[in-house]
C-alpha cells in the first residue's frame, strides 16, 4: 500500500474547539495516515498550542513543525512539503472535519487509478454550532476534462478534501505564496503540467461555514489577489487575456452581491439538490 501523510496547517487565528475536533478526525480515520504533521504558521495563543500539545502527546505518528513568524498558507504548506517523504498527502483545514472513511476511499480509488494525481471530494457543509447538521452538499465536477475546463473560471477541487501524489505536486513548483488562492495556483500549474484530476462525489470531508467564511472571501484584499490570480493563469497558459478580464468581471461583482443574495448564488452555484 502506498504511504500517506496528512497534513493540517495550524495559526494565530484558528478556534481551538475546532481544531481539537479537525485533529481527532484525522486521528480517527479507519485507514490511518502513516504520519500527521501539523504545521504551526507563526506564534498562536496558549490554548490553541495546548490543543497541539495534548494531540502530540496522544498520538504517536504525530509530529509539529514550528515556524517562526506567520507566514501565510502557501509559504507554510510549502515547508511542510519540504519535509513530506510519503507518496502521497492528504489536507484537512483547522477547522474542517474528515469523515472517519475518507482516507481509505481516496487511497483505494487511487490504486485501482493510478494515473490521478489529485484526488478530491465532494463536501458537507455544516455551520459553527451543529457539525452533524448538513445544510448542504458542495460538490464540482468529477472527471479530469470536466475539471480543466471548470479550472478557467474557478478552484476545481475543493482543498479541504483532497488527497495529492506528493512527487506530483513538486513537479509542478509546489504550493506558492498567492494570497488567498495558494490551492487554485497549484491546481492551474498542475493542470498545465499535464498532472490528472478527479473528484469523488461522496462528501467525505465536512466543511464549516457561516458569516466568517462569507466574509474572507469578500473581505479587503481579494480584489488584488483576483486580478494576481487571473495574471497567473494567463501566464501558465489557462486561459487567455480576454477570459481572464471576464473572469475578474464576474468573480468581482459575485463577491460584492448583499450577504444575503451572496449565499442564495453560492448555493446555487455549488449546492448538490438545493
């Protein structure tokens, strides 16, 4: 069987209520990881390095990697890349929960398929307060030519879920310091690169949402990393200058509807029977 790394980067501002319940979800998978690493991007409040501490001292394949100043996720996954010698590696957010099965699925849909190199999954999303209530089911296209051709307008996998042949990943330049879009980066130069996609249909990774989320992708900031993003796929060769205008366009004005219409589009837009 091939080996696994799960990786779950950890910072100043993660809930330490969410991350103990994203880390005993990695601990608890039927298959387990040969190795969990977490990453610690820059100094983070007691209880929230108390949480780490407790997993660490429990679960023995654990093991922490300290860097000195928050560095932001692209520039922190990519020094845990640096220290990942398994086949393969599987991400979970801080604040995301894995379903107990995800890893043994991925890991068998990739034996019996082993020209994928990216491996993703459909989501349940629940809110803060209820991780057992699914308000919905994110989902994206499945198959390699449906995924490339989704990529030129929007994130084709969802990163929470995903599992990555490690090699793979280092060949197409690893995770880069793209501000609020490191997963969409990768995915275009992986993309380009001639690396092959798929994702499962079954949400295997559940997904918290709320106001937080809506606000971080309409926050200050993303105008600027949009229009970064949209330079990036035209110079990796996704789309072209006119395309990536019209991306900006659309994507600017989704982000600025009223939070209220902003959700019912999201829904729409992702919502498997909504």
């Amino acid at each position: 069987m091939p080996t696994l790394t799960a990786l779950v980067t950890v910072y100043h501002g993660n809930n330490p209520d969410h991350l103990r319940q994203a880390l005993n979800s990695v601990a608890g998978q039927t298959r387990p990881a040969e190795e969990i690493l977490i990453v610690r991007d820059g100094p983070v409040p007691d209880d929230v390095a108390t949480v780490v501490a407790d997993f660490l001292a429990e679960n023995p394949s654990a093991r922490q990697l300290e860097l000195p100043v928050n560095r932001g996720l692209g520039p922190a996954s990519q020094s845990a890349l640096d220290e990942i010698d398994t086949d393969y590696f599987a991400r979970l957010d801080a604040d995301d929960i894995a379903e107990p099965e995800r890893f043994a699925v991925q890991l068998t849909y990739l034996a019996e398929h082993p020209e994928i190199d990216v491996l993703g999954t459909a989501m349940s999303e629940f809110t803060d307060d209820d991780p057992d209530t699914v308000t919905g089911v994110r989902t994206l296209p499945e198959d390699h030519d449906a995924i490339a051709r989704y990529a030129r307008i929007n994130t084709p996998v969802n990163h929470p879920s995903v599992m990555l042949r490690t090699s793979a990943v280092r060949r197409a330049g690893g995770y880069r310091d793209v501000h609020f879009m490191e997963d969409y980066d990768l995915w275009a130069r992986m993309l380009t690169g001639g690396a092959r996609f798929h994702n499962l249909p079954e949400p295997l990774t559940r997904f918290r949402t709320g106001d937080e989320m809506f606000a971080r992708r309409t926050g200050r900031g993303m105008f600027t990393a949009e229009r970064q993003m949209q330079r990036n796929l035209v110079d990796y060769g996704l789309v072209g200058p006119g395309r990536a205008l019209l991306n900006l366009g659309v994507r600017t004005l989704y982000r600025a509807l009223p939070p209220r219409l902003l959700k019912s589009v999201y829904r729409t837009l992702f919502h498997r029977g909504d």
